[in-house]
C-alpha cells in the first residue's frame, strides 16, 4: 500500500510539477506575457465550487508575489491587494497581475494603505503605543474588503501547491473554516493556522506580540480539528528573499 501511494505521488507530482527554480520565477515576476506561468502551475478553465477572496498584505515582495498568486489562481475568485508603502518593483508587478487576472475571469483590487504598522515581537505593543498601526487593525481593514464568501490569507511569499485546490475544496464542503499548515523552502514545518474561513466569521485580536485570529473564542475544539489538512499545502519562500542576504 505504501508502494502504490508512492508511485502515485510521484506520478502526480510528474503531472503536476512546478518550476520552483529562482530563474523561473524572479526573472519572469515582472514579465509582460504572464501566460507563460499558465503550464507551470497547471492553471486551466477550470470551475470554482467556492467563491473565494484571497487578501494579500504587501511591502516589498516582487519577488515571488506572481509565483504565488498563479498558484492560487485556479481557486479563487477575487484577489485583493493591499500595498502598504510597497516598492514600485511590488507595484508594476501588481498592476500587470491584475491585467493577467481579468482575462481570466477573476475580480481584482489594489488598495493603499500608507500608514506605519507595528512589527511583531518583543516591540510590539512599543509600537503601538508610538502611533503605528497594530497588526490585527491592519488585517481587518485589509480582510473587510473581500466581496466573496469566503476569505483567504495568502502572503507575498506562500506559494501554494498543486494538491491544495483539490484538498482545500474538500475540506470546505462540510466546514466553514480550513486549517492547513506548509513547510518553508529550507524545511522548516510550519504550524496550523486558520487561513480560510466564511466572510465575517472571525476577526484578528492583539496578542502581546503579535496579531492572531480569534478562532479559539468562537469555534468549538471538535470543529477545530474537523478543519484541518494534514498534508502540507504550500512552500513558503519567505527567508529565501534577497533583502536577508544583503548587508
């Protein structure tokens, strides 16, 4: 049984492979023709069973943002993004997915938000208490501008996998919110977190160190574990960006 479960991931994953490589996707993040990506991450006519809004939180995330947004294209059907004193690299990528996504049926937005925001950590609540923006304000504006039922964090850097439309989809048939976890690109297993739910179902709250959704308050345990995919959805390519690299 094993064996055959072997055989058939690797089969998929022959069928369904993505060109992970920097080349591919750090020469092509700002390419004209974004079709190009169409074959590497299986993006078809395909249907949506779910109306989905993924919300996008970015600063300075050229790099992989067309990689990660094309990974969920084939899911979703509306995608915002928010530019929080974006980079013009960060801009002109986003302006020419929202052309890419129109030709294929999927709702955009591009909203600016200039504003400081706190950084998590130990400074935290520091930050907030000089002015910036706490993390979980920050993410309820960003999230109250999904039009769709249901809504999905996605950062800059998460590259999901081809496996997860299918799982995902799965999953939201008997539950109105998914947990799913992924691993980053130097192996680091990432934990569960709520990163799908029903519109207005939830909302971010302050931590002492950071933003989290209030998911423990409002869901009952038994349903908290109904709701997650054990397998690992998406690659996240965070510390493989070059600003952690430069001096």
């Amino acid at each position: 049984m094993l064996l055959f479960l072997r055989i058939k991931n690797f089969i998929l994953g022959r069928l369904h492979s993505i060109n992970l490589s920097p080349r591919f996707i750090e020469d092509k993040a700002e390419s004209t023709d974004l079709s190009e990506f169409e074959k590497g991450f299986g993006i078809k006519a395909t249907d949506r069973p779910f109306e989905i809004s993924a919300v996008y939180r970015l600063s300075h995330e050229s790099e992989f943002l067309t990689a990660s947004v094309m990974s969920i294209a084939s899911l979703v059907s509306e995608v915002i993004f928010v530019a929080n004193n974006s980079d013009e690299a960060t801009l002109r990528v986003i302006e020419k997915l929202i052309d890419y996504l129109g030709t294929i049926g999927i709702r955009t937005k591009l909203i600016f938000f200039n504003k400081e925001v706190a950084s998590q950590g130990i400074n935290y609540k520091k930050d907030i208490e000089n002015g910036k923006v706490s993390l979980s304000d920050y993410y309820n504006f960003c999230f109250s501008h999904a039009t769709s039922e249901y809504v999905m964090k996605v950062d800059g850097t998460m590259i999901m996998l081809p496996q997860a439309k299918h799982e995902i989809e799965k999953k939201l048939k008997f539950n109105d919110f998914v947990q799913y976890r992924g691993i980053s690109f130097f192996g680091r297993k990432m934990s569960y977190e709520t990163y799908l739910y029903k519109n207005g179902m939830f909302r971010y709250v302050c931590g002492d160190y950071f933003e989290r959704l209030n998911v423990s308050e409002l869901a009952e345990r038994k349903n908290i574990y109904r709701s997650r995919i054990h397998k690992r959805l998406y690659i996240h390519m965070k510390y493989y960006k070059m600003k952690y690299y430069l001096p």
